[in-house]
C-alpha cells in the first residue's frame, strides 16, 4: 500500500514506523545524554564558563561599538562624494 497523501512512496506502514520508532529512540536517548552531560560540565566549569562568557560579551560589545563608528564614517563619507559630485555635475 503506498502512501498518496505526500508522495513518499511508503510501502509498508509497519516498517515505516518502526524505522522512525528506532530514530526516535536514538534521538531522545542522545538528548538524555546531552542533558546529562549539561549538568556535569556546569558543575565542573560553571565559573569558568561564565567568565568566559562575561568576555565573550564584553568583546562582542566593543566589536558592536566599533562597527557603529565604521557605518556612520562611512555614510558621511558618503555623503560627502554626494555632495561633491552633484556640485560638479552642475558646472
């Protein structure tokens, strides 16, 4: 019996779902696993991590910050060649 609704060409439904049944399995245990895992390496480097991220946020500001400056020199230079190029072509 093949599955019309969305063309995937499913044959047998029972296999079918014992093969998502079995990713699931895997999926989930990989999760546990994950969440597990999460609690170990707070509790193992949780004021290092956070040191690290404080860092991380406080570079990522300046980065921002310096990125900002960037754009407006550069839309006044813009600007600028706008200005001067509409004068010349006005001679």
């Amino acid at each position: 019996m093949e599955c019309n609704d969305c063309g995937c060409g499913t044959v047998d439904p029972v296999a079918q779902s014992m093969e998502l049944l079995h990713k699931a399995f895997h999926d989930a245990l990989y999760q546990v696993h994950v969440e597990r895992l999460k609690k170990r390496i707070d509790a193992a480097f949780g004021p290092a991590l956070d040191k690290a991220s404080d860092a991380m946020i406080e570079t990522a500001a300046k980065v921002w910050q310096s990125n900002l400056v960037q754009s407006e020199a550069k839309k006044e230079l813009e600007s600028k060649l706008q200005k001067i190029f509409s004068e010349t072509s006005k001679r």
